[in-house]
C-alpha cells in the first residue's frame, strides 16, 4: 500500500509540474507538494474506509 500510494504521489507531482506555468518559485513547490499530499491522504483515507470491518454501504445506505 505504501509503495502504491508513494507512486501515486508521484504521478500527481510529475502532473502538477506540466500543468503549472514555470519558471517556478519556492512557493509554487509548496503547493505541488502540498495537493499531491492531499491526494494521497485522501487515497489513503479512501482505501482505510472502503476496506474496514464496517461491511458495504459505508458512504450509501438503504432506506428500510
């Protein structure tokens, strides 16, 4: 899962890098690393929920 999640990070910082305008300043780093984290803790966040003992319907729930 760790090495999963490091890749992802990396994917989202190699993507974040094309899209942004360079040249690039310190804070410009800031926020690249900063939302590719946010994307990994909520991947993380993600995968805990989705694979804990609750069972389905974790974020839907059927009406009775």
């Amino acid at each position: 899962m760790a090495a999963g999640i490091l890749l992802v990070f990396t994917v989202t910082v190699l993507i974040l890098l094309r899209v942004l305008p360079g040249p690039y300043k310190p804070a410009d780093y800031l926020v690249i690393g900063t939302l590719a984290t946010f994307v990994c803790i909520l991947l993380a966040f993600i995968i805990f929920v989705s694979t804990s003992e609750k069972g389905t319907g974790t974020f839907f729930k059927r009406k009775r």
